[in-house]
C-alpha cells in the first residue's frame, strides 16, 4: 500500500511539499501553519517529518513516530 497523503484531510503530501518550499517551512509545526492536515489521528506526521527531511512524497513503509 502507497502512503501519499494525510487520509484524514485528504492533502496529498506532493501539496505539502509545494506549500512548504513556497512559505519556507522547515518543521510540521510550521507547514501546519499554512495547510491543515495531521490534526486528527496524526499517523501522517512523521511522513510529513520525512519528506521534509529527504523531499520523499511517497511512502511504502510504515513509519511510526518513534522511528522519525
Ligand atoms: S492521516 Fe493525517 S491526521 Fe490522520
């Protein structure tokens, strides 16, 4: 299974990443700033903390927050 958005707000992390390079944002707090996403059940988070480490926006392995 391909893990490429916050299901719960439906934002493709390909968006997210568009957004954070516009406004700068280096962290998941700052992007959350600017989009709405990871406020739900949060699973998405450490994906988010990924591509904005590595510039990934798709995801076939399970990241948990400890391993982030
Ligand atoms: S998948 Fe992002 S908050 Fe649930």
């Amino acid at each position: 299974m391909k893990i490429d958005r916050c299901l719960c707000f439906q934002k493709p992390f390909s968006q997210l990443k568009r957004v954070a390079a516009s406004q700068k944002c280096d962290t998941v707090e700052a992007l959350q700033e600017y989009v709405v996403f990871g406020k739900k059940c949060a699973l998405c988070k450490p994906y988010v903390r990924r591509m904005l480490e590595t510039g990934e926006v798709e995801f076939s392995e399970i990241i948990t927050e400890v391993e982030a």
